[in-house]
C-alpha cells in the first residue's frame, strides 16, 4: 500500500513548550490510522499540521505527496477535516452552514445544495436542514460537522476527537458512518481518548507521550505485545490514567 502521509522529524513547540517532539510517522493511503494520548500530548498539534492550519516548526510532512510547506491548497482541496471543537456559523441554519462551507472549494450555490442533501441524508441529519444550529444537540452537530467535511468528497478525513461528549448510540452511528467511508476508499485519521473506538475502527494506532510516539502498531499486536486490552496497553505505554 502506497503512503497518503509521511512525517519525518516532525518538531512543533509554542514558545518554550515543545508540544510535538520530533516524531516519525507513515499513513497508508485507505487505512485507519489512529493517535492516542493523555491530553496535551499533542495529538491535536500533529492534526493541524496535516491539514495545514500550523506550518512545522521542523522536519518534513507530505500529504498525498506534497509539502504542507509549500503548497497547502493542493492537500486542502483534498481533505475533509473535523476539528475537536466545534466551530459551525451560529447564525445560519444547517442547509446555510453546508452551503458557505462549500464557497471555500469553490462550489457554487447551485452545485453545494444537491451534495449537501447528499451528506446530509448520509450523516442522518436530513431532517434538520432548515434548523438553526443554536437549537441542534451536541450529537447532531457532531454528525453535522461530519456531513460538512465530506462537501468535497475528500480522499482523506481527519477527524479530531470525532465522538467525544456522544452518547453510545450516536457513537456507533458515527462509527458506522466511517466503517462505510472507509470502504468507499477514504483514509481516515482520528485522533480519541475511546480504546473501544481505537479498537473498533482503526488499523494501526501510534500512542504519544509528552510530544513524542511512544508506539505505533495495530491494536491487536500491541496487545498481544504487552498483554490486556488497548487500555492496559495505553496506561502502561503512557504511565498516566484515561483521562476524557
Ligand atoms: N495555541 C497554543 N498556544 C500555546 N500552547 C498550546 C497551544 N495549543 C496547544 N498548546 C499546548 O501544546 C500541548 C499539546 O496540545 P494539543 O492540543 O496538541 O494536545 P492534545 O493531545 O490534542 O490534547 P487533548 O487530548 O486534551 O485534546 C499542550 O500542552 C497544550 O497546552
Ligand atoms: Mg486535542
């Protein structure tokens, strides 16, 4: 399987704190892949790097071949991106919100609207497109967001904390949604603080500590490696409690 991302000593630090510590890291291009780690690990960090919201401080990372240095709207043209927090526009309906997200590809008004139906109908929010976003639950925004990343059918998702705050039904209507993504051929990146989620969807997972990857391998064989389930393995790789 060829790679969609290489990052080859990646180093990002704010001020004096080195939040992503010189890390080395492959993604096959339709796999899963998945970071783990306690807050502040920097797994956040790493998302926005990839796609393109912070320039590296050091080291090289390609998405789909190309510098994140030096041509960003080649890989953001082609990515699907669900940040940890919520950023959708309080002051439009659910339709607006798909339909102005849109304008940033350059899709028209009259192309947007069949593709957000589309998206909407796949994230099962059809039936909210005329409501405000000030009245959707946390669920439904999170499928919103989810339907706002696919606009332009993205080759890769990166998906930051996609389920945090769900309730375990819409948590596995999400889970379903990316199990189906990813058999269209989509490459999913997610980062999350659910092992059962680690376990439940992705390929390989790269645990961090403090900045740096402290392992990388599928779930089953870093379990059979250190022996329990992913959470054992997470607290021993990790030294620190779950934390949500
Ligand atoms: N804009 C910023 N300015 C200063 N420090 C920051 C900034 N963004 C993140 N940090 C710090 O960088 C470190 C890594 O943060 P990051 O958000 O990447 O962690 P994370 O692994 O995503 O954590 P969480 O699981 O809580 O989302 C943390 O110590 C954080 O406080
Ligand atoms: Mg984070």
């Amino acid at each position: 399987m060829e790679s969609i991302i290489t990052a080859r000593g990646l180093a990002k630090s704010y001020n004096s704190l080195r939040a992503v510590d010189g890390i080395d890291f492959e993604i096959k291009t339709g796999e899963c892949f998945g970071f783990l780690g306690p807050n502040g690990a920097g797994k956040t960090t790493v998302m926005k790097i990839i796609y393109c919201f912070l320039p590296p401080d050091e080291g090289e990372v390609k998405v789909f071949d190309i510098d994140v240095k030096k041509e960003p709207w080649r890989i953001k043209s082609r990515i699907g991106v669900l940040p940890q927090h919520e950023n959708l526009d309080p002051d439009l309906s659910v339709m607006e919100n798909l339909v102005v997200y849109a304008r940033y590809f350059d899709i028209g008004k009259n192309a947007s609207v069949p593709i957000a139906w589309e998206m909407l109908e796949f994230a099962e929010i059809k039936e909210k497109a005329d409501v405000n976003i000030l009245k959707l639950s946390g669920g439904m925004k999170r499928r919103l967001q989810l339907a706002r990343a696919l606009m332009n059918y993205p080759e890769l998702l990166v998906l930051d904390e996609p389920t945090t705050g769900l309730d375990p039904h819409s948590r596995h209507t999400v889970w379903d949604k990316l199990n189906q993504l990813k058999e269209q051929g989509t490459t999913l990146l997610l980062t999350t603080h659910y092992m059962e989620e680690a376990e439940a969807l992705c390929d390989r997972v790269a645990i961090m500590d403090r900045g740096k990857i402290v392992a990388t391998d599928s779930p089953k064989k870093l379990m059979e490696r250190h022996g329990g389930n992913l959470e054992h393995v997470y607290l021993t790789l990790t030294g620190r409690p779950l934390e949500a």
